[in-house]
C-alpha cells in the first residue's frame, strides 16, 4: 500500500490535503451512477460517485433527514392534479465540459431507467419508472405524469432521491462519438428501449459491470482516473487518480457551480483490509480523517450521540461517532437451496424466524460488544435518530432475547432439540404442530451464514449469535469474507440458488429511499429485496398491502411497520454507529456528518 505523505499534524496542514480512511475491505468499485443491487453501497455511491456526480436532490441537514434543497440540483418539486402531476426547476448547474444540466439529463436517466430498470438497485416492480407515464423536459423544466395519485412525500423522498442527471457526453456508444449521438437524451420517454439499452451497455462496460455476465471481474477499474467519461462531472470533485484497491484521489472541479466549494487541495480516500490496520495508521499520525476501531475503546460510550473518552495515543484527534438514518440487519434467503434443498422453506416459517430473533440479545451486544457506540434494531424503521415514524410497539421490542421462548417455538412446530447440536424435523407435515410445508422428516436446522471481515466487534458479535443460536440447535457455519464479496454474493434469485443468510454488517442506510416505507427493502421483486422476501411467505400479502397503503396514500407506516418487526423477515440486529469518527485537530467542519453518510469533503476547512 502507498503510504500517505502528511502526517496528522503540521504537514497535513501545510499541504492542505486530507487523507480519510475507508471502511475495511469495503472499497469502491464502481463509477457509473446507475448501479445494480450487488454494487449498491455507501462505499460507491455516498461516498465516491456523490463526489463527482450530484444526485437530483439532495437529503440531510445536519443530522437530520429531511431534503436539503440548497444542496440539491432540483428546486421543491411541486404536485398537481390530484398528486399525479410533478414539475421540477432545475437550477443553473453546470458540467464540467461546459454543458448547463439541464432537464434533458433528467430525460436521459429516466429514459435509462426505463430501458433498464432490473439493472438499477432503487427499482421496486410497480414504482418509478413503472408509474411513470411520461417525463418531458423543457429547459430547466422536467415533467412527470405519474399512472395514479401518490403520496407526495413518499415519491420526494424514496422515488426522486433514485434520478441523477446525465450529461449528453454520456449518450453515445463508443469511444470517440458525438455527445447525445447515442439518440437516448433526446428520445420520448420510453420510446428507445433498444436504443438506450445500447447506450446503458456501454457504459455500464466502460465502469466494468457486464449486464450480460454480471458476476465477471471489473476490469476497468484501471481506467477510472483517466476515461474521458468519468471527467465529465457536475459535483464539487474530480477523479485524480484511482488504484484498483480501491486508493481514489480526487482534486476540486475548477468549473463546479454547486453552493460549496472545495478549499483543500487533495481528497485521497485509503482503503484497509482491517481495522486494526487502519488504527496504526491513525497513532502513526498518516490519517487525517479516520475512526476508532471498536475495538479499541477505552470506555463505554453514553447514550447516541454521546462519546466516551478518546483513546489517549489519538491526543491529536477530536472524536466524535456518527449515527446514520439506517437500520442492521441481514437476509435470509427464501428462495435458498441450501440445506438439502430445504433451506427456503424452513425459512418459510414465522416460527422459526422467530425462534432466530428470540435468541440475539442486542442490548447485551450494544454494551459490551459495540461499547455504546450502537443502537438496537427491532423492526424496519430506525429508533435512532429520533424521528416520527418509529413507534412505540417497536421501540419497546416485540422479539426480545428469550432463549427459552425459541426452544418452544422450535419443539412446537415438530423439531427435535439437540442444544450444542443440530435439530431435527421429527413431525413433517402441514397441521399444528408439525414442521410446515416442503419440510421432509430428518430436514436439519444446519445453514451457513457468510460475514463481512474486518471489524472484530462485528466478528465478535456473528460469534455470539452463532453460539446462542447453537444453545437451541440451530447449526450454523459462520464463512467470512469481504464486505464486497459479502454484499455481491447477497443477490435475489427468483428461479433458487444456493446461498442462506448473508450478514455484511453495514444492514441499510435509507439512501436513496429515505422515507422508509418498506416497499425498497420488503417490496415484492425490489431489488433491494435481497432475500427475494415475496409472495410464497406465509403473511407477505399483508406487508404488502400495508406498504402499498404508505405510498399511495397518506395513511402512516405504524401499521406495517408494527407488523413487520413481528414477522421478522429480515433478522434484526445492532445497529453501530456508520463510525466513531477521529479526525486532527485544526481540521474544521467534518461534522456534523450526512445521516444518509454521503461524503462532503468540499466542507472540510483548514484552521488558519
């Protein structure tokens, strides 16, 4: 690895560069933003592609989840004739090549979108661009005529926080060509799928993401720094220089004409492998922006956001956690063929999510494994920050640590219980008391769980559960590997495929569906939906409805959300805190930090 060349002190300042530490073995590996669910992370689009490519809007003031609307590239969007009509003013931005953003950039992603849309990890069957029925632009004036009446905030915060502007440069389809010569900014809405579809593979190649061999090896991560594509921005950083670790330097965009700009002269984002390694580079003094490893906290922290005492070999730093608008959790996969061809169908049942759920002792884990620096999970709506759509059933924990309470769950429902061991389904059937359907007598509670690697807190947490899930029989193999390979491997697979829960820590920040309403995460066919979470559930039409009832109306998320906590079908786990931030003193403005953890450098200033 390249060493950084200033040091947490003087010379850093002098320099005016940063250098601030990447989360470990959890690297950006994508540019292209228009990204599919197995690329789609807080490493690649918050914090890289936001650098350099502005979304349409921008969300987080402060600490707060709301829409920041002087950040944001789109004036407040306005709604009309019975909240199927919505204009949006763009302001006047500007690419780097020259070229105004326009509302035709905003054609040309919709039109993207329309083409590909199984591609994108924001698409949920039934929503943008589905409900969409036509996008006009005009100007700095975009158009969308919608299918039926929404919830307005819904379809602000989880459905237009998805756009990001494309320029024209953009629309082509080799090397070399006529910005727009591709015909996809200029087409109707939806009236080039062929065309755009053409002009989206090659892109989405030049990123190195192969539509028709999406598990090939991205081999373009060399050229990220000096493609002529990736040049063209309209966000406050431009790409320096990138090494396939996932090292990223970036340098201020002379020509950017956003409300902030940069005054540091160099952003350089290093990655770790772990983060013991990224610790010695902090008491080596070779980080400016960095964060304290759990594991080396010297004292439990008070409640969010409080933070305990700084460890005294970072006297140079000012600490300081952070806490995103998110929740942690980890999928099971429905779909599974594991576990002898059973793995789906044990799944299946409420019982034995339940069971699971029954047996993780979150505020045990928040004290002594994550030391204060985390809040629990207990349903699909975040209890921290606090915000007004968590409610106090949830709040209050419907599916507390009750290990007893999992032992009957399981010897209810036809297992037989060999604690230390793996049980087994003694009464297959359908009827009270019997294992449920597609189960087969002599059927093992015996799966594996792949874990992210590199933070021994989070190590030392999927250790514990795999022991207290053990003290009931369920066997499960822990295979850790990086969060990359974790989060890839975690894809939805509709026709069955081999993998059975995958746990890669970091659960979900709510970016781009900040209003968390379930439909990204829990939707029937969203592709977010990693579990493939769908109609074969026993009790998904009713998460379903409920979710349909938060977008199309104005009616609030207690209901489902009361309900899915119950149904458990994503297991809940603690949430830590997105970092416990260290970052030299003499650097200004770090914090706050965006609850949705996208990266603002630009704001970092240098005390005179």
């Amino acid at each position: 690895m390249v060493a950084t060349s200033p040091s947490a002190g003087a010379s850093a300042s002098s320099s005016k560069a940063v250098t601030w530490a990447e989360q470990p073995a959890a690297t950006p590996n994508f540019i292209f933003p228009f990204y599919p669910g197995s690329l789609c992370s807080v490493a690649n689009v918050d914090q890289f592609q936001y650098l350099m490519y502005r979304p349409l809007y921008w969300y987080g003031v402060g600490t707060a989840f709301k829409l920041n609307t002087s950040l944001s590239i789109g004036e407040t969007p306005t709604f009309s004739n019975g909240n199927t009509t919505v204009t949006v003013s763009l302001k006047n931005w500007k690419w780097s090549d020259g070229e105004t953003v326009t509302a035709q950039d905003v054609l040309f992603f919709m039109n993207i979108y329309h083409a590909q849309a199984d591609n994108f990890c924001g698409y949920v069957p039934g929503n943008m661009p589905d409900d969409v029925k036509n996008v006009t632009a005009a100007g700095q004036t975009v158009t969308f005529t919608l299918s039926g009446s929404v919830n307005p905030y819904w379809w602000t915060y989880n459905e237009m926080s998805q756009i990001t502007p494309l320029p024209l440069a953009w629309d082509v389809t080799g090397t070399g060509q006529a910005p727009g010569s591709g015909g996809c900014s200029t087409a109707a809405y939806g009236t080039d799928d062929t065309g755009c579809t053409t002009v989206y593979t090659y892109l989405a190649n030049a990123a190195g993401f192969n539509p028709s061999n999406p598990s090939a090896a991205n081999n373009s991560l060399a050229t990220y720094a000096t493609n002529p594509l990736w040049k063209i921005v309209d966000g406050p950083w431009t790409l320096s220089a990138f090494n396939p670790d996932g090292e990223a330097s970036f340098v201020p965009n002379p020509h950017y004409s956003g409300p902030v700009k940069p005054t540091i002269s160099k952003f350089t984002e290093l990655p770790y492998t772990t983060d013991s390694a990224e610790f010695n580079a902090l008491v080596g003094g070779n980080l400016t922006v960095g964060y304290l490893p759990f594991s080396d906290v010297t004292g439990v922290a008070p409640a969010p956001p409080g933070a305990g005492p700084n460890d005294p070999r970072l006297s140079n730093y000012t600490i300081a956690p952070v806490y995103l608008w998110g929740i942690d959790y980890f999928p099971y996969n429905f779909n599974s063929t594991g576990d002898g061809g059973v793995a789906g169908k044990i799944f299946d049942q409420l019982y034995f999510r339940q069971a699971m759920q029954s047996l993780v002792d979150q505020p045990l884990y928040v004290k002594k494994l994550w030391k204060g620096y985390a809040v629990p999970t207990y349903g699909p709506v975040p209890t921290y920050p606090t915000n007004a759509y968590s409610t106090k059933t949830v709040a209050a924990n419907p599916l507390p640590y009750d290990p007893a309470k999992a032992k009957k769950l399981l010897s209810s429902n036809g297992w037989s219980i060999v604690p230390g061991g793996t049980d087994t389904c003694t009464k297959p059937g359908t009827g009270a008391g019997e294992c449920g359907a597609g189960i087969p007598a002599g059927a093992k509670l015996s799966f594996t769980m792949g874990y992210a690697t590199g933070i021994s807190a989070f190590t030392n947490e999927v250790d514990a559960e795999k022991s207290s899930w053990s003290s009931v029989g369920i066997n499960i193999a822990l295979a850790g590997a990086s969060f990359d390979t974790v989060i890839s491997d975690a894809t939805a697979c509709p026709q069955g495929c081999g993998w059975e829960m995958e746990n890669w820590e970091g659960g979900w920040t709510f970016s781009p569906d900040g209003y968390p309403s379930g439909d990204t995460l829990l939707g029937n066919g969203s592709s977010a939906n990693f579990g493939s979470y769908g109609p074969s559930v026993p009790g998904f039409s009713t998460n379903q409805s409920l979710i349909t009832a938060s977008i199309t109306t104005n009616v609030s998320l207690a209901q489902w959300e009361n309900y899915a906590a119950v149904q458990a079908p994503i297991a809940w786990q603690p949430d830590p805190a997105g970092q416990i931030q260290e970052f030299v003193k003499g650097l200004k403005d770090v914090v706050p930090v965006d609850v949705l953890n996208s990266l603002e450098p630009e704001n970092y200033r240098w005390s005179s």
